[in-house]
C-alpha cells in the first residue's frame, strides 16, 4: 500500500537559515510520481514541484531545491535562506500511475513551518 | 481567469440533513478529486473520478457520495451528515491525460455538523 511520512509536525528556524523538510514514501510499483504542496496561513494549496519515479535529478527553483533518492524512498525538500514569506505547512504526496492511468493519491500529514524574523 | 470554485465556502448543518458541496472547473480537466483535511491527519482523499462517469473511492469515501455527470462538476454529496465529517473540505483538478499531474485547488469548504 502507497504511504507517506512526514516526520516532523512542526519546524521552527530564524529567518535566513536554510531549513529540510523530510518526506520518505512506501510503495510497490516501480511507476509513481511525487508531489510537494504549500498551504499557507491564508489557506490555499499550491502547487510546487512533481517528480516521476525515472527521473532522480535534484531540481533547484531559486531558493527551493528537492533532492530525490529511491535507494532511500525519500523525496527532501529544503529553504536556502529562508524568509517570512516561506512560513507554511508543506504536504508531500504519492501518486501510482497503474496501467498508464492515474489513481488516487496519498498527502503526508504535513509539516508546519515557521520562520522568525 | 482558470479556477475551481467550490460552494458553499462555509456551512453550519446538523446531523442527518443531507448536504450537497459543489465544485466546478474551467480548465477541461480529466481527474477532478474531493479531500478532507483534518489537525495532524493531512489531506486524505475521499473519491476521485479520472472522467465523465468515472469515479472511484479514494482512501476515507465512508459516509460520501460523488457524481460526474458533467466534466466540469463534481460535487460531494453527505447523505446523513455526523460530527466526524466536520472539517476543512478541497476540490481539485488536474489535467492528467493519463499520468498524475499538478493539481489545482478550490479554497475550501468548511463544515461543521453539530
């Protein structure tokens, strides 16, 4: 069965500290696609990266870079210098994509970041 | 402007009045999906539909109902609404075509069943 842990519930840094957040997945099919998301205070989810199972390079987006490594099953997402801006809690998902289709998808219970000025 | 819209965004009901939340989209996506978000427990999907009449449960579809008559619409249906499906509900869509993709999100419908 797919699963996804987010261990940390709550990380807390001082602005301009770089910040991981941990996501390690469960699955069987050696096909699959990893989401993460952002919710911040006002209450929306956004869209931050997708990732599929054949494609292990690291991605940068300015101060956001994933790192992806299925010897592991995790897919880690780190702040450089974070800001204010960045305080929100940040879900992790999985999704299989059986017989060319899409299936459901699977949220990790998130991680709630803080950055302090 | 590419949206989903998702109706009411608040609603005070009480147990076993039958409610209807609605959802549309504008974008002509394939896969539309309902989620719950609940303190500590994340998103957790309840159904999911990949297109026209095509729907399948996701992982709490207990006490819900779904339908996709429409590729636009896919509105959750609470037959005999209780306490424990008060929370924080998302509609979301996704082009798919196929293979899991971006998901777009209404901003959310929050319900309290007393």
């Amino acid at each position: 069965a797919q699963k996804v842990t987010q261990a940390q519930t709550e990380i807390s840094v001082v602005e301009k500290e770089d910040v991981t957040l941990d996501c390690v997945y469960e699955t069987r099919d050696t096909t699959y696609y990893l989401f993460w998301y952002k919710q911040p205070p006002s209450g929306e989810l956004v869209f931050l990266i997708r990732r599929n199972s054949f494609d292990e390079q690291n991605e940068i987006s300015g101060r956001y870079s994933w790192n992806f490594q299925k010897s592991t099953s995790s897919f880690n997402f780190t702040i450089t210098a974070s800001q204010v801006v960045d305080s929100a809690v940040y879900f992790c998902a999985l999704s299989e994509a059986r017989d060319s289709s899409a299936s459901k998808i699977i949220f990790g219970s998130g991680t709630r970041l803080s950055i302090r000025p | 402007e590419a949206q989903v819209t998702q109706n009411p965004r608040y609603l005070i009901t009480v147990t076993g009045k039958k409610l209807t939340v609605t959802c549309s989209q504008n974008m002509n996506h394939e896969y539309m999906s309902w989620y719950r978000q609940d303190p500590g427990l994340g998103l957790r999907q309840i159904y999911y539909s990949m297109n026209v009449e095509v729907t399948d449960k996701g992982d709490v579809p207990e006490g819900y109902k779904v339908s996709r008559k429409e590729k636009r619409n896919f509105p959750l249906i609470l037959e005999s609404p209780s306490p424990n499906q008060t929370s924080l509900y998302f509609c979301a869509s996704s082009l798919d075509s196929g293979r899991p993709d971006e998901q777009f999100f209404g901003p959310g419908t929050r319900l309290t069943v007393l």
